[in-house]
C-alpha cells in the first residue's frame, strides 16, 4: 500500500509542477561592486603598491619642478640666502649663502687702541632630516668659506708682551686672523618650513657649528728702522700672536641664525 501512495505523490507533483502551480527553486545572485578598468589592471601589475599606495605616495620623490622654497636669514655667519628644495617626504637640500661686512671704528681692546674689520663670506649645501613628520630637523653638509679679521693701531701707545710701545715709535702695528682652510664640515638642528603645508610664508631657524679647524694669526709692524726698536717690536707682536692662535686651538665656529621662507 506504501509503495502505491509514494507512486501517487509523485505523479501529483509532476502535474502541478507542469502545470506552472510550483516555482523552481532560484539561486540568490550576489551582487559585488565593479572594478574599475585601470585600478584591475594595476592590481594585476602590483597587487603590494596598490594594497600600500598611502605609503608609497607619503615617501615618493618629489618631481624637479615642485617643493621649493627661498628663504631670506640672518645670524653669526651674516646676511644670507637659502634654496631649498623638497626630494622626499623626510629630506630636503638646501643651498646657503652668507656675507658679513663690519668694520668697528675706533675701538679699545686690551692693551690696544685701534680699529677692527671683520669680513665673513660662505656658501654651503646641506641636507636636512625631519623627524617623524614634524618641522623639526637634523642637518649636515659642507661649506666653502673666507673669513677674515683683522685689528690695526696707529698714532697710540701699544704694549706688546709686557714692553710699552710709544705712537713715536712705529707708524702701525696689525693683527690678521684668518683660515688656510677654505672648506668646514657643518652638522647642527633647526626646525624648517610647515611640510604640510603646499605653499605660502614661515619661519625657520639654524644652531650647530662650522668645523673650520684652527686660525692662523700674523701680526706686523709698519715702522721707520732709523728709530730702533722695530725687531724688538716685531718680535714681540710675533709672541702675541702665537698666544691668540693658541688660544684659538680646536676652534670652531658657531652658527645661529633664523629667517623667513616662503614655499612655492
């Protein structure tokens, strides 16, 4: 009897299924979101840079025509000008140049009444880091520079190595400071231009130091050997000299300066 009832419900469904009363079962189509055509073929050509572009795109180097900056400063190394130029997100070079021309008038220093001039000329490429994405830096690079200072007296008494010199007894005696070594390793700190920001003014600063090695000091006496005395003279100025350059021994030159950039 079983067996007839299955034969039954069987045949019952053929019908109403032929007759349209029953569906067929429809698989739920998933819908997904197109893929752009360039975006597939890049995914295709690099899946990792895609996966990454945020990255790649905060560490990329700068094209030649964009992230520059001029920058106008003052400080120890004088009046001078700066061209930067933005080669990733974290460094920038910077090309610097300074002058510094000042002469004094009549001055007392010590033992002498005289004059002094001081004469200071650079120009420098550095590289600068910033830190961790602030306006903060460490900087490194190179300068070629002529300073130069020099004191002069005439017409006033001297002492020179504990003997006193009368104005009657020489025309002028000088003092010349200056480097044989025209090229200085430069490290220092500083903080630089917003690198957020596209374009516009701010402000930035520079402290660190100018290896320039020590000076070389030359003393020289202008007199009339009919007096007497000028060798004496001289010989004294000559002790006052190598005192100074010892005293100057592991020189190093300060550099402090700030200044205003603008970004383009």
């Amino acid at each position: 009897m079983k067996y007839y009832s299955m034969i039954a419900l069987v045949a019952i469904s053929s019908v109403m299924y032929a007759g349209g009363d029953m569906e067929p079962v429809v698989e739920p189509v998933l819908e997904t979101e197109a893929v752009p055509l360039e975006t597939e073929k890049q995914i295709q050509r690099d899946p990792v840079a895609v996966e990454h572009n945020e990255d790649a795109n905060s560490n990329k180097f700068y094209a030649l025509d964009e992230g520059y900056s001029v920058g106008l400063r003052s400080g120890s190394l004088g009046f001078g000008l700066d061209v930067a130029k933005k080669v990733t997100k974290e460094i920038d070079v910077r090309l610097n140049a300074n002058y510094f021309s000042y002469s004094t008038g009549e001055v007392d220093i010590d033992d002498y009444t005289g004059e002094m001039n001081i004469d200071f000329a650079s120009i420098g490429l550095i590289a600068d880091y910033y830190i961790a994405d602030t306006n903060y830096r460490v900087s490194a690079g190179a300068y070629y520079f002529d300073h130069g200072v020099d004191a002069r007296t005439s017409g006033f008494d001297v002492t020179l190595d504990g003997t006193n010199y009368s104005s009657n007894d020489f025309d002028s005696a000088s003092l010349d400071l200056s480097f044989e070594n025209k090229v200085a390793a430069y490290v220092g700190v500083g903080s630089g231009s917003d690198r957020k920001a596209k374009k516009g003014f701010s402000t930035y600063s520079d402290v660190g130091v100018l290896v320039t090695g020590n000076p070389t000091v030359k003393g020289n006496v202008d007199c009339n050997p009919a007096l007497g005395g000028c060798t004496q003279m001289q010989n004294d100025l000559d002790k006052e000299s190598k005192n100074l350059m010892d005293s100057l021994e592991g020189f190093v030159h300060p550099v402090v300066s700030t200044g205003v950039s603008y970004t383009f």
